[in-house]
C-alpha cells in the first residue's frame, strides 16, 4: 500500500513576543532529516506574515536550508504569497531553491486573505487579483531559455530552475477566480480540500483553453494527525498548544474570504471535536490505513508543543505505524 507521509513545518510557537525560536528551528531542520531518512513523501510549510505564534515568514529560506540536510524528500510551500514578492527576485530565488534540491521543490501560489500583510510588504491590497496574474506571468516567463522585455528593457534572468520547463507550480484557492486563473495559466490547480464544483470549472475552462492540467487537494484536508498512546491524555497534555495556532488562524477571517477550517473554537474540547487536529493511538491510525487512507500529515512543533513531546509523536509514528504500512 502506498501511503503519503508529510510532515508539516509552519512553524508556530506559543503566542509571546519574548518567545525564544531557534530551537524550534534547529528541531525542525533535525526533524526533516530524520523524516527523509525514514521514508516519508514530503515536507511543507506555508507563509504568514506578522504573526504572534511566529507562524512561517520566510518559507523559502526554511526550504532551502530542508534542502541541504536532505536527499528525498518533496519539499512543498503550502502556499506561498506570490503577491508580496518582486516577481523577479521570487524567480531568481525559486531557481536557486530548485537548483539546491534537484527538482524536489514545488509550490501552491496563493493571494493570500490579510491586508495587513500587503501593508506590510507595501503592496496595494485592492490589486491583489493583478498582483497574483502579474508574478505568475513573470515567472514563467523568467525561467525560460530566452531573454524577455521587461518594464522597457530586454533581460535574462539566471540560473534556470532544475526542473525543465519549471518547478511545479500549483495555483491555490476556493473561488472560481482562482480555478480559472490556474486554467489560464495552464498550471495545476490545488484547493485545500476536495471542491468537486470548482474542479469542474477548472476542467471546462482548461478544455476551451486548448491546455492540459489536473487538480490536486490533501485527502483529508487541512487534517493534522499526532500519534500518542493515550489520545485522551494528549489533548490534556497538548490541547492549549494546538489551540494557539487554531486561535491565531481564526483570528484573521476575513469577510467574503473562503477559508479551510473556519469554524473557531471556544475551547480545547471544541477544537478536539472539529478534527482539524487529531490525535490518535498507533492502531486507530494503522486501522484507518488498512482501510484505505492513503495520507498522513504531522505538525510535531505545532503552537508551541516542547520539542521533546514533538519528538515522542513523530518517532512513534516511524517505530509503531511505518513499518506496518
């Protein structure tokens, strides 16, 4: 049975600005290691800016450094706010990641749903929508072979990714808007989560287009899974932890702007009962597998949680779930 085992690093620590980081870090360049030398499929983090959990500003700084301690692992942003960026310095930059991890990188470009962010990075958060097409378009521009003009004048911009003609760039999002860019684009389409409609429209418009594409959403959705032997006592142990990064996410919804798990919860207990997090014994993970689960997301550092406990879920997944797989 083939499973797809990803561990997610977003990076989220307990909500205080004295918070002290560089462990964590350190821990997750550790972690990475350990998990590409124990089989999994992936490694993925997503960007934000401005966040009291600490939550991932620099994805493709943390990707890099994933790169050089690792040899096969897929390493994905989950997404990456192409808006914010000088689209030719992002290129510039993806090149070089793609070049570090031999055509291991990819990415879901998203918009992105927090003008403070835009504020921050000075950009107008008004022309997001041109933003997002102008970035796209000059990346895939800038990693082709040929010079092109640019704002009035003929450049060629180095090195070339890796991967020929590209990495592979998805296009994220809920809404129509984003369905038919990513089919305009000619470039894969990934909701967070299974949106038949969307898919849909996704494929009509890749058909009057003349291009080809597909869709690709996470089997559970946004679902984190940690693995404990005693789930009861994890939540007891674990619970305000996964409530610091599930407080913060609320705390940015945005109206008339579609998001994954955005139901807030008052409590731990709330939390438990939505399933964005799970915590499950060995054999209810490994019973789910035998029944046809093929994906298993972990977050060992999420909100917070000590380095130590996020040690203990991830090599119980690798002692007591892998190898019977």
């Amino acid at each position: 049975m083939s499973l797809l085992t990803a561990l997610r690093l977003n990076m989220t620590n307990i909500a205080d600005p004295a918070a002290r980081h560089t462990g964590r870090y350190q821990a997750a360049l550790d972690m990475a290691e350990y998990a590409d030398s124990h089989g999994f499929t992936a490694v993925s983090g997503e960007e934000h800016h401005l966040a009291a959990t600490g939550w991932l500003p620099s994805p493709l700084i943390l990707a890099a450094a994933i790169a050089g301690r690792t040899r096969r692992l897929r390493i994905s942003i989950n997404a990456l706010i192409v808006p914010l960026y000088d689209p030719i310095r992002l290129a510039e930059d993806i090149a070089v990641l793609d070049n570090l991890a031999l055509g291991r990188f990819s990415l879901v470009a998203g918009m992105g749903y927090r003008p403070e962010e835009y504020h921050a990075a000075r950009k107008d958060w008004s022309q997001r929508g041109a933003l997002m097409d102008h970035c796209l378009s000059v990346l895939l521009t800038a990693w082709r072979d040929e010079p092109f003009e640019y704002d009035g004048a003929l450049i060629n911009v180095t090195p070339k990714p890796h991967t020929r003609p590209h990495p592979i760039v998805f296009v994220g999002g809920m809404t129509a808007a984003a369905a038919r860019r990513a089919a305009r684009f000619g470039l894969p389409f990934s909701p967070p989560m299974a949106m038949p409609e969307l898919a849909e429209l996704y494929e009509r418009e890749l058909r009057s287009q003349g291009k080809q594409g597909f869709v690709y959403h996470p089997e559970n959705g946004s679902t984190v899974t940690l693995v404990h032997a005693d789930p009861d006592q994890a939540w007891a142990r674990y619970g305000g932890f996964i409530m610091n990064e599930a407080a913060e996410y609320s705390s940015w919804k945005q109206a008339r702007v579609p998001r994954p798990n955005e139901i807030p919860a008052a409590s731990v207990q709330e939390l438990r009962g939505l399933n964005n997090v799970e915590i499950l014994t060995p054999a209810q993970l490994l019973g789910q597998i035998r029944r046809g689960r093929k994906e298993v997301v972990v977050n060992p550092l999420i909100g917070g949680l000590p380095i130590d406990e996020g040690w203990a879920t991830l090599q119980l997944l690798v002692d007591e779930v892998l190898p019977r797989v």
